[in-house]
C-alpha cells in the first residue's frame, strides 16, 4: 500500500509538471483520514482523457466515456478521472455522458457524500469543502448538498448510504435519512445486478447486522425492481441470532444463516436468489445449505406439533451422512459452521416454539456442532465419482438394459459406502449388487 501511495503520487507530480491540476480523491481520501487501509487510489485531474493518455507509457481507456484512463505502474493499476460534471440524469441514474470542467471543487460536489468528497495533492494536504473529517470525527455520513435531490438524481446513492454507514459504523444524518425515506420508491429504477453488489458489500463486512436492521428500517427492499417474497421482518424479531451473522467469514454462510432465520422453503429462497441476480454458483452454494437443513428438519421433527423425541446420536449421524451425500460436502461443512455460531442466541424457551428451527436448535444442532465434522470425515466417499463401480460395471454385472435403475443403484452403492454399510472396493460392491433386492433400485 506504502509503494501504492508513493506510485500514486508520481502521478500526481508528473500530471502537475505538465501545468494540470491532479489530486487523490474519494475513498482512497477518507480511508487515509481514518488511518484505514486503502483499496485503491484513485485520482481526479484537470487534464483531458486524451492528455492522460498522452502522459504515461501503459495506459488503459476503461471508461473514456466517463472521463477515466487507468494507468498503469509497476505497483498497480490507478484509475484517472478528469474533473467532472454530471448534469443530466436520465431516469433516477447516473448519466452515461458527462461534462468536463476545471474545478476540483465542482468534481467534489458531484460526489454522495462528504467522507467521499475529499481530495488531497502529493503532499498529504487535505481539500475538504463539505466538512467530510468533521462528519467522520462527528460519526456522520451526509450527503453532498440537498440530499433528496441527489437521492433523485441517483436512486443507488441511497443502498450505497446503507453499506457506507454499516461499513465504516456511522450514523446516517438526519436530513439525510429523512431524505432517504421519501426517495426511497424510486429504487425501482435501479438494476438489480446494482442492488444484489450493493447489498453483498454491505453483508461482506464488519456489521452485516446493522446493515440489514437499515435496510429493514429504511423499507428500501420493499422497493426493490424486482419484489423478494421472503420476510425480512423476522430478522428484527431474533436480534442475537441476527448478530451471529458477523462472526462467519465466508459470503456463503452470512447468507446461508439469515436465510435460514426466515424459515422459507428452499425453492422460495432459490427464486429469490434469482431475482437478485446470485450468479449460478452462488446459488447453489447458498440453497445448498438451506436444502441439507429442511432434509434433516423434516426427518426428525416431521409432526411439527409433536414433543421432540430423544434424538440417539447413531441416528442423528445416519440421517447427516445421508444427507450431506444427497447435497454435497461443502453444503454439510457450511451449515456446521452456520450452526456453531447460532448456537449460543438458541435457549430452551424458544425450542417451546413453533418454529422449527428453534426446535431444530434445540435438539439436533449441539450434537451435530459437535460431531458433524468428524461425522463426514468417516465417510470413505461422498460423490458418485469416487465409487469403486460405475454404471456399466451396473449394467455387465446384471445384464440388464440402462436406464434410469443405474442412477438408483448407484446412489443407494453410495449411501451405503457412506454409512460404512459397504466397503468402497469393487468386489464388494459388485457382490452387494447381485445380492440387492430389485425393489431397492426399480
Ligand atoms: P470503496 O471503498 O467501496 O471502493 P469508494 O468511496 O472508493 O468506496 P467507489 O464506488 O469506488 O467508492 O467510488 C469512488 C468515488 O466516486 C466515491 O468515493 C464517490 O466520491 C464517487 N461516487 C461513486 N459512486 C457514486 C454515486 N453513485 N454518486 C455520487 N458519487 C459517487
Ligand atoms: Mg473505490
């Protein structure tokens, strides 16, 4: 980072030897206010895109239309944006054309909020018109100006005020906030894939919690462009188990556990992780923790009324291999993780509840939090891949014609090597299939 800033600042210098004005801005500005470290620096020029280019050997036009060069240093890459206006925008969203201008202190005033429109030259020395070190020494984030206007110029302002404030744990200031309540409908102009990196920055860091008790407060996700049929508003009702969510370190299981708290169906959170625009993968990974929970509450607390029954740990590790072979290991070894951490906002009171994941909690999630790991360890295998038999071994050792039976017969091998029923070595497992029950694979 120390080489970066030094790098950083040779731009600046080579640009001002050239007669332009050059300086370090926005979020590289205030991390360095707060002594934080810093991503990247970025830097705002007087000079035009084509004399940038024209000044640095490795340039690359990233964003031309909007004014950004990034150049290129042996350190890294710096992204270099000459001052700007954005005047005219068109349907709640940043244009995508914009006018260049000679003040740096026009180009702060663009920018969302005071901590992000601070500038500062070569020698450290800080250029600050709208008070950003006195918001953040006050824990205050402000918008630029009148905010309800610069909510509609620019309806994402209003998520990114959400994961600024949750991020860097600071107030949103009154008129700020209040402005944020009456602009909040015009989130429906924003693409989704804009609102899902938004709220993922929020719950990637260190107060994912606040994050969503803003998101919940301001109603913003009742806005969304495409609607969430999910109720978020059970978060608010189990405050320590929402906490919780900011000891997982991995985005997958921040997700997985709030999820899980809303008590939805997997297909339902499937949908609307679509509809926020997960990537496939993320999907998977995120429903596949959900879909292992709902196998193993469905089997062991099947009669949701019914008194939980004394859960026999031989039992329990049956049903988590099963399962965990059913939806793979990564899912098996999230949801523990998952578990672990709720574990200590679970009590006795609320196992009396009706919600099955509180009774879940109660009976199933201590063992498994404390057995699950070394459960799947003593698995000899977990995926099809891995069987000593494949489907045409199925097909020569039977002499059957293929078919969907293969798939069957595979899988129960599977299970039953899983469970340590059978042995993982293909005489055993061809013995086992001449010996199988037809009924078990027809
Ligand atoms: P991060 O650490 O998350 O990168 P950042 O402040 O650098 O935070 P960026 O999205 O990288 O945020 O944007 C860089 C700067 O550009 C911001 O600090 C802000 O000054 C300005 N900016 C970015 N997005 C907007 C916006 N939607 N409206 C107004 N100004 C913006
Ligand atoms: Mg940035």
């Amino acid at each position: 980072q120390q080489a970066m800033e030094q790098e950083g600042k040779t731009i600046l210098q080579h640009l001002q030897e050239q007669g332009y004005e050059a300086y370090f801005v926005g979020g590289c500005v205030r991390d360095k206010v707060l002594g934080r470290s810093i991503k990247d620096f970025d830097i705002a020029t007087s000079a035009l895109p084509e004399q940038v280019m024209a000044s640095f050997p490795r340039i690359v036009p990233t964003g031309l239309q909007h004014g950004t060069v990034t150049v290129i240093m042996k350190h890294g890459a710096y992204e270099v944006t000459t001052f700007r206006a954005e005047s005219q925008y068109e349907d709640h969203r940043r244009p995508q054309e914009v006018t260049y201008i000679s003040s740096l202190t026009q180009d702060l005033r663009r920018r969302d909020f005071t901590i992000n429109a601070m500038a500062m030259n070569q020698d450290g020395e800080i250029f600050d018109p709208f008070g950003g070190r006195e918001d953040l020494a006050a824990g205050l984030l402000r918008c630029v100006g009148e905010a309800e206007e610069r909510f509609g110029e620019d309806a994402l302002r209003m998520l990114r005020c959400l994961r600024f404030a949750s991020v860097y744990g600071l107030e949103v200031e009154s008129q700020t906030w209040q402005a944020l309540l009456r602009q909040a409908p015009l989130l429906r102009h924003v693409a989704m894939e804009r609102v899902r990196s938004e709220l993922q920055s929020m719950l990637a860091g260190p107060a994912p919690a606040q994050a969503l008790r803003l998101l919940l407060a301001s109603r913003l996700w009742q806005h969304f462009k495409r609607q969430l049929s999910l109720p978020f508003e059970m978060w608010l009702a189990q405050p320590a188990a929402l906490d919780a969510v900011g000891a997982l370190e991995e985005h997958r299981t921040r997700w997985a556990l709030l999820l899980l708290l809303l008590e939805m169906p997997t297909d339902v959170v499937r949908s609307a992780l679509q509809e926020l625009t997960f990537s496939r993968a993320d999907t998977d990974a995120v429903a596949g923790v959900l879909a292992l929970y709902e196998q193993l509450a469905r089997q062991l607390l099947p009669d949701a009324a019914a008194a939980p029954a004394d859960l026999e740990p031989r039992q329990l590790s049956r049903l988590w291999k099963v399962a965990a072979v059913a939806h793979g290991l990564q899912p098996a070894r999230d949801l523990l993780q998952v578990l672990r951490v709720l574990l200590p906002s679970y009590d006795a009171a609320q196992a009396a509840s009706d919600s099955v994941l509180a009774r879940f909690m109660h009976d199933a999630a201590s063992l498994l939090a404390e057995h699950g790991s070394t459960w799947l360890e003593e698995m000899p295998c977990s995926t099809l891949k891995e069987l000593a038999v494949n489907g045409s071994d199925l097909v020569q050792a039977l002499d059957r014609p293929a078919g969907p039976w293969i798939g069957q017969m595979l899988y129960w091998l599977l299970e039953q090597v899983a469970l340590g029923e059978l042995l993982n070595d293909r005489t055993s497992l061809l013995l086992a299939i001449a010996e199988a029950d037809p009924k078990l694979y027809s």
